[in-house]
C-alpha cells in the first residue's frame, strides 16, 4: 500500500493511500493516529500531498477527539473481563477452562450468559480463541440479517421492492457493508456487535445501493424512506464503530 506522511505532535504519522473506482477524493480518520486518503485511480501523488495539507486543520481537529478516547477496544489479549459487544450492550469475556479434556481435539462452546459472554474451551491461547469469537459472531450475524431482512421488508413497502441477486455475511476489516454493480450485498460478519437500528440502517445503505451506485442526494433520500433518521444513527456509528473489534 501506497503511504504519504502528515505531522502531528512531533510525530511522523502514515497516510494510508487507497485506490477505489470512484470521483472524489476524501479523507478519513480513525483511532487511532490512523490516517487514510482514497482517491480515484492515477490521482498523482502530488495531488494527494496538496489534499492532506489543505486539510491539515480538520485532520487535526480530528485526531485531537481521538486523543483521550478508550484505547482498550484497540489492543486485544482474549483474557477474562475485555469487553465485547452483542447486540449493542456490552459484555465481559468469561473463559471457562475445561482442564479435562486437554488431551482430546481442540473445542469451545460460547454463549450468553446475562453480562458474560462465556467461552467454555480446552484450548485458551489467544489466537485460537479470537478465530473461535470470530466464527460465532459469523454466526450470530447471519442468524440477526436475516431477522432484520425480514423485518425491514414488512415494516417497508420501498425496501421491499429492491431485490439483490445475493446477500453475504463475510469478513470486511473496515466497512461494515458493500454493494457492487451485480447486486450482490456483503454485509460484515461483526454485525452483530451493532444495535439492531444500526444494522437495520448498514442493511438498507447497501440496498439502495442497488438503486444508486453513488452517495448522491437520491441514494440518501431512497435509505430515507426506509431508515427516516439515517443521519443520526449514521454519526453515531462514526463516533462509537471503534468499539466493535474482535
């Protein structure tokens, strides 16, 4: 991946370059300290300097908020007590070792068990137990799209209408859904971290992006109609998204 580099509190911070088949260019910015540009194909890099500079003050602006923030979510060990979030509330991780079954194949049994999400395991290296949350999340995830799908088409005679040839819950590192020009919908196997109004709301972005390949005024108004309080929740999720990391 391409880098630049920006200035920040007598630190040398990367910029991120990301190519995508799109018009503009715009910035982005996470906790953090993490700096991402994307633009068109072929934009020189020059031109990309020139952007990070004029935008110097709201990149700023920007990474002072995410200075004080919990930093927690960032650095994971999958030991008792971290925090994970299901269905928007938050849960304490509870590893439960099963010493007796340490000579038979590697297992683990997760579940919810009020603030607790308990993870009943032979096997509690942190590498295994991250790829065995990740799966269950998968699952969880799969199982709550298809209630919001069906939710959503009988609370919305719009969102009804649109029809996608393929609906995916897959691993995404840094969207929490997408639509490409087949119709095919890939929605991030996280999901179920989120609150149902933000799921409800990733759901119907990417439908509409059936409709409108583009974040034009008609492609908001079309995720309007289905989620009236889009712009909320969609700040919301720029706030705390952060927070939902395995």
């Amino acid at each position: 991946m391409d880098k630049i580099t920006f200035n920040y509190e007598d630190k040398i911070l990367d910029v991120d370059i990301i190519y995508r088949k799109r018009k503009n260019i715009s910035i982005k910015i996470t906790p953090k300290d993490r700096i991402q540009i994307i633009a068109p194909h072929k934009v020189p890099i020059k031109i990309l300097k020139e952007t990070i500079e004029k935008n110097s003050s709201w990149i700023l602006s920007k990474l002072d908020k995410f200075k004080n923030m919990d930093d927690s979510f960032l650095k994971r060990d999958y030991v008792d007590g971290e925090i994970y979030y299901y269905i928007g509330k938050p849960h304490y991780l509870k590893i439960i070792k099963d010493k007796n079954m340490q000579n038979k194949k590697n297992y683990n049994y997760i579940s919810i068990k009020e603030e607790y999400i308990e993870i009943r395991t032979n096997n509690w290296e942190g590498e295994y137990l991250k790829e065995s949350l990740k799966k269950w999340y998968k699952l969880k995830s799969e199982e709550i799209v298809m209630d919001r799908l069906a939710y959503l088409r009988e609370q919305s005679d719009y969102f009804r209408k649109i029809e996608p040839n393929l609906i995916k819950v897959k691993e995404q590192k840094k969207i929490w859904g997408s639509c490409n020009s087949n119709k095919n919908i890939y929605i991030n196997s996280k999901i179920s971290m989120l609150p149902v109004e933000a799921i409800d709301y990733i759901i119907a972005h990417e439908f509409c992006h059936i409709l409108y390949m583009n974040h034009s005024k008609d492609f908001y108004a079309s995720v309007e109609k289905i989620i009236p309080n889009y712009k909320e929740i969609n700040l919301w999720l720029k706030k705390n998204s952060y927070k939902f990391t395995l």
